[in-house]
C-alpha cells in the first residue's frame, strides 16, 4: 500500500481486482502514450483533426504556447513554437510544471498531485494499478495524466490504470527518445526557397506548414516553398525568423549538413529581412475625420484632438486626422458644439 502526503491512502495493488481482460503490453502502452501526446502537439499548429479538452485548451492558453481571440479558436504562439522545438521530455517538463502552477485554482490538492507523480516515477511499466481508495481530485489528475498520455485507461470509470513510458520517465532526466529521432534530419531548402521535407510524420509537415506553402505532397516526401506572405503570417503570429532559420538548421538533412554554412545564406538572410520588413508598418486601430470645409475648421478640431492626448495622426495639407477609437466621443462632441457656436 502506498499512502499520500495528505488525505485517504490509496491502494495501488490491483492483485485483488483480478487478471485484466484487457491487459495491455508495453509495446502497445508506448503507441498510445505517443499518440496522445501528438495529438495536443496537433492541436497546437492547428491540425483539424486534433481535438483536445476544454481544460487542456484552457491550460495551453495559460501556459502561453497558444492565444486565443474572441470568436477564433486558439493559434500557436512564439513560445509555442519554441516548445515544439523540444524534445519529448523536456516538452513533458515544461507542460507539468505549467500544470503544477495552476493546479491549486482548480481546487486541487498540490502536494497529494506531487505524491502521486512521484510514485509514478517508481511504477513498473506494462503493470496496472488500481483507483481504489484514490480522492476525488486524485481522480481528476487521472484523468489529465489519461489525456496527456501519461497514463492508460480502457474506460473513465475503470477501475484500474497502467502507466506508461512517458509518466515513468518523467523525472527519471532522459533528454531524447526512439521518437524524437525521427524529428531529425529531413529537410533540404534549396536556394531557389524550394523546400523537400523527407517526411511522414503529420506533426513535422504541419510544422514546415507554419511557415511556407505547400506545393505537392508523396507518401514520404513534401515539397514547399518559402514565400514572403507564408514567413510574415508565420511572424504576424508569433513566429520569429530566427525560429523559423533554428527550426530549419536543426532539422537539416544529412546532405546539407555537410556544407558549410548548412543552410544558403540567401534563405536565411531573406527571412530576417521579412521579418524587418513587417516590422517597419506598425498598426493601429482609429477613426478617420475628414472632408473638412476649411482649415480653420481643421486645426482647431486637430488642435482640440492633440490637447486631449488622443491624435493619432494628421495630414494638414490634406486635411486628414485620425484619432483614438477611446477619444472619439471626446473629439465627436467637442464639434458638434463648435458647429452650434460657429
């Protein structure tokens, strides 16, 4: 029997439940530990067919690897994307200490959550567990870590778990695994900004997607190329070219990294100067006053308009000003007197 800091022991023994009819091996717990993983990686670049909870999305948006606007669903953010760039384990570290900080706003027990990861740590791989004598918020961690892939449940009620590779390894300081391997080595960017993704894996193609438009896709190969307008909406959310450039090092095919420097300075220069280039516009919301009768009538509202700290901008020459959206009514009603007194 293994006990909690806190609360009701629970039993961890699942002998008394009887053999499993639907025992799972570790061969299977490590497909469906990956699989589950991917999917919350899916669902961060936005893959239609990745679908995650309402906690979990909630959590993301906490944790600043996505944001979300009012009426759109939630899109990958800079950190975000960083965060993809990891390997497993570091990207499970990071998502449970995002978990751990917010646990005690959902009412849960954070020491009793600590307790049990760590005992986690210490179970046997392709052994079940059992719930019984497991809190109510012990119970609802389950079902996080059930989400997460960290541990398998046949059923939300079932009575026993089996944890898998990811749970154990978790605090066991592993820095790669058999599936970041595959992360590795597969994309040719030519100078032309063609770019080969010798892929494939959904999550590395939806990644390459973030950034360039796909031409044509193989069963293991998918062509695309580098354009201005697919690097500045990678960047217009939240994508910086210098992730993109590390993004595309870092995953070089074999050939290239026997050139030096490994990717054309040409790609990589372009895409910093992209960046520059949409940083030169910056863009800002307010309301536009013109058709003005005279200059009298323009200067004094633009004066009025600039004394109130809410002048945008203004054009004396063409008799255009645009003021603050929160300055507006301020500005509005100051003309409509000036009118009647005129």
């Amino acid at each position: 029997m293994l006990a909690c800091c806190r609360g009701k022991a629970w039993v961890d023994d699942a002998s008394q439940l009887g053999p499993d009819k639907h025992a799972r091996d570790i061969e299977s717990l490590d497909k469906y530990a990956l699989e589950r993983w991917e999917v919350i990686l899916h669902f961060m670049v936005g893959s239609p067919s990745a679908a995650v909870s309402q906690d979990l999305a909630q959590l993301l948006i906490q944790a600043g690897l996505m944001r979300s606007e009012v009426g759109d669903a939630p899109c990958i953010t800079s950190a975000g994307f960083q965060f993809l760039l990891l390997d497993t384990p570091s990207q499970l570290w990071y998502f449970t200490l995002q978990y751990l900080n917010t646990a005690q706003t959902r009412g849960m027990d954070l020491v009793e959550i600590l307790s049990f990861l760590f005992q986690l740590s210490f179970s046997t791989l392709g052994r079940d567990y059992s719930v019984e004598g497991m809190s109510d918020s012990l119970l609802t961690f389950l079902q996080h870590l059930r989400e997460f892939g960290l541990v398998f449940q046949r059923k939300r009620k079932s009575r026993r778990y089996y944890p898998t590779r990811l749970a154990i390894t978790l605090a066991s300081g592993v820095t790669a695994t058999a599936a970041d391997s595959t992360s590795a080595g597969f994309i040719i960017v030519e100078t032309n900004y063609r770019l080969y993704a010798y892929t494939d894996s959904e999550l590395q193609i939806a990644l390459v997607a973030l950034f360039s438009e796909m031409l044509y896709r193989f069963p293991n190969l998918v062509v695309a190329q580098v354009t201005r307008e697919s690097v500045q909406q990678a960047i217009a959310n939240g994508i910086t070219a210098q992730q993109i450039i590390h993004f595309l090092r870092t995953r070089a095919h074999p050939v290239m990294l026997k050139q030096t420097p490994v990717l054309p300075p040409t790609i990589t220069d372009q895409i910093r100067l992209w960046e520059l280039e949409r940083d030169r516009l910056q863009f800002t919301e307010g309301v536009l006053y013109n058709q003005f009768l005279s200059q009298a009538d323009f200067e004094v509202l633009c004066e009025r308009a600039r004394g109130l700290g809410v002048l945008v901008w203004h054009s004396t020459q063409r008799r255009v000003m645009v003021v603050t959206p929160a300055g507006h009514s301020d500005v509005k009603k100051f003309w409509k007197r000036q009118k009647h007194t005129s």
